[in-house]
C-alpha cells in the first residue's frame, strides 16, 4: 500500500475545475471560509478534501475487497466495468 492515495476529495476535483480563474499562469479557486472569516485562492487539490476521508478500516487479506465485491454485485450487464478496473 506505498502509494495508496490518502488524499481523498469529497466534492470532486472534475466539479472544481470549473470554478477556476486565470491568475497568470497559474489557475485558482476563490475560497471563503465562513467559520474563520477569511477568503483566499488555492487550487483544487486544497479544496473538498479530508485525509482518509473514503478509506475503510478492516483487516482483509486482499485490499481490493471492496471492488471485488462491487463487481459481484453489479448486474451482468455492466461486466465491462471489469475491463477498466483502477
């Protein structure tokens, strides 16, 4: 699990990117945080995301299982799915 991604958004960052401006060359999001009353620019990879935030904490002996079984369950109709595994 070296490379296992933690980083996991809630609102994805597809959605976000469509909220970006231009500033130069760098392209941002606006950000107000209402709680703390300030704004700012960042981008999208700061934005609608908690650490872990999707991970699932069991012990399994394969860390796939969670796929595995969407596969399973998916009707055979969508067995293609299979073909674009992660």
């Amino acid at each position: 699990m070296g490379n296992t991604s933690r980083h996991h958004h809630f609102i994805p960052r597809f959605y976000l990117k469509g909220f970006l401006f231009e500033a130069e060359e760098n392209p941002r999001l606006a950000v107000i945080d209402l709680k703390k009353k300030k704004q700012f620019q960042t981008n999208t990879r700061n934005v609608g995301a908690i650490r872990d935030f999707n991970r699932v904490d069991v012990e399994v002996t394969c860390p796939r299982i969670m796929y595995q079984l969407l596969l399973e369950s998916c009707p055979s109709h969508l067995s293609c799915i299979a073909v674009a595994e992660p």
